[in-house]
C-alpha cells in the first residue's frame, strides 16, 4: 500500500513539473529567424558530415572514392587520350547529394586526401532538381573551399564573407 500512494505521488510531481515547463512557454514570444537572410552560420563540430570538398588539381583519378561509396552518387569522368605527367587528366568530379548517405565512406580510400567532408550542409532550393547533381571540377557550388572541415570557417559561402568579418569585428 505504500508503494502505490508513492507512484501516485510520483506521477503527480512529475506531471507538474512537465505542466510549469509547458506554461513558462505558453507565455513567452516565439522567436523567428527568417534563414537565410538572418542568423548567423553555426559552428559545428570538427567532425560534422557536411557537404563535400574536393580539391580537383590534387585528385589522380583512381576512382576509389566512387569504389568506396556504397550509393554509387560518385561519377567521376577523365580524358582516356590526353595524358601528363602526373597522369589521368580529371573531367567530371560528380556528387549526386539525392542519392548521398554522408556516411564519409569516400574520404578514407583516396591516396592523396582530395577530397574532405565540409561543415557547409544547406542544399535548399526551390526545385528538387537544383544543386542536387555537384560537379566540382567546374567550380559549382559555393561551398568549394581548400580549407579543412576542422577549421571555424570551412564550408563558409563567398557571400557569406562580409558576415564572417563583421562576426570577427564584433568579438574585438
């Protein structure tokens, strides 16, 4: 019998303590951010999956990061005639983000690490078929960057260049 009067009284403490968190709320204002025009770029952690990052002038073209990927989103053209020194001449690097798992499966095999997981993540668009399909050795998308994923501001958007600076000014 004393069991019983204790969950009771249990469940009715614990009940109010969810009520008075729901009523504090209840009267607050709601907060609206209308992204992307307001906000700032969050920092995430070193170890985020964001959007990819590939420097194409270190890629040798041996096609284990599209071996690797277990989506097959990775497409990757070279010239079979035109040859240099380094060797394979890279066409299309292509990353198809409707298929992609960001399961980082493609970082580990590439030899001379051309290619990184970003901290940039925001693929909206108004079509389904935009900025889905990424070709990076034509520059698309702007959060191609040379800096690691492991730095603050890796990933960050050419426009959103003047933000960041005036983020830096203000923490001086």
């Amino acid at each position: 019998m004393k069991t019983y009067f204790k969950n009771i009284w249990h469940g009715v403490t614990t009940t109010a303590k969810g009520m008075l968190l729901t009523w504090r709320h209840f009267f607050t204002k709601p907060t609206t951010i209308q992204y992307p025009d307001e906000g700032e770029q969050t920092y995430f952690s070193p170890y985020e999956r964001g959007l990819h990052e590939f420097e194409p002038e270190k890629c040798i073209v041996c096609h284990l990061c599209a071996k690797a990927c277990p989506v097959d989103c990775i497409d990757i053209g070279e010239d079979k005639e035109a040859k240099t020194k380094a060797g394979k001449v890279l066409t299309k690097f292509e990353i198809d983000y409707n298929k992609c798992l960001f399961c980082e499966l493609c970082v580990d095999p590439c030899p001379v690490d051309c290619i990184h997981m970003g901290q940039q993540y925001d693929l909206a668009a108004f079509e389904r078929s935009e900025q889905v399909k990424i070709d990076f050795t034509k520059g698309e998308g702007p959060w191609r960057t040379a800096l690691t994923s492991a730095h603050p501001d890796a990933g960050v958007r050419p426009h959103d260049e003047q933000a960041r600076r005036e983020r830096e000014a203000s923490e001086w």
